[in-house]
C-alpha cells in the first residue's frame, strides 16, 4: 500500500469512526453516488463495460449495506427509505441486464436526492447541538512563548 493509499485509509478510518449515524447514511450514499456516476460516464463505451458493471455492483453493495443498517430498526420512516433504496438497486440492476441507462439515471437522481436529505439533516443536527464547554486553564499553567511552564 502507498504512503498516500494508507493516510487516505487512516483519515477515511478516523471519518468514520468519528462520524454520526446521519453522517454515515450520507458518507455511503457519497460512495453510491460517486461509483454510480462514474459507471454513467462510461456507459457507452464498450471497452469498459466491465468496469462499468464493476462501478454499478459496487453501488449495489452500498445500497444493500443501508438496507441492512435500516432493518435493525421498526419505524415507517425506516421502512420508506429501505423501499427507496431497493428501488434504486433494482433500477441499477435492470439497468444492467438490459444495458439501460434510463433505469440508472433514475436510480442517480434518487440517491441524490436522499443524499441531499442527509446533508439537511445533519445540518439540523449540527446547529441544535450545545457549544462545547470550554476547559478553564489549570491553576499554576502559564503560557509562555517559548512553551508551558508550570508554576507551583
């Protein structure tokens, strides 16, 4: 693995271990997104339909994983968006078999739109959040320009 390749992994590593659950569904959507439209791009090249096959299935499997990540819970909310998403993995999947990108435009727009609800959401989330408390100074700190010294 490169140097580059392995600081990517670390801070994708650290995004994700930091995020929260709205951050998540929208960090997936992303990568359905951004593999779906690369498959778009080379939709009519036949050279690269076998990339282009390999973009869409990995679209499909980010669909599957949010499908999954809703299942755990009961709600109608949860419930419409696993429809969504299994209508977007069915169009990408008939777009596929029948090498149609109409299917596939539909299934884009979709995610688009679910991804830009995500944003919105954690926007919410962000502004009703409390402002961190401030850690007061230690008594006997004193900042100094050369460094911290301690004074007792």
């Amino acid at each position: 693995m490169t140097y580059a390749a392995n600081a990517n992994s670390r801070y994708l590593d650290g995004r994700v271990g930091t995020a929260s659950q709205p951050e998540l569904q929208m960090m997936l959507l992303d990568g359905a997104l951004r593999y779906g439209r690369q498959a778009e791009q080379l939709w009519n090249e036949p050279a690269q339909r076998a990339e282009c096959d390999h973009l869409l299935n990995r679209t499909n499997d980010i669909l599957e994983a949010l499908v999954q990540g809703l299942a755990i819970t009961e709600s109608e909310i949860s419930r419409r968006l696993a429809d969504e998403y299994a209508f977007a993995f069915r169009q990408i999947a008939l777009a596929q078999l029948n090498h149609d990108s109409a299917p596939l435009a539909a299934a884009l727009h979709l995610l688009h739109f679910e991804r830009e609800t995500w944003q919105l959401a954690c926007e919410q989330l962000k502004a009703a959040a409390p402002a961190p408390t401030p850690i007061a100074p230690l008594a006997g700190l004193h900042y100094e320009s050369a460094g911290l010294s301690l004074q007792g």
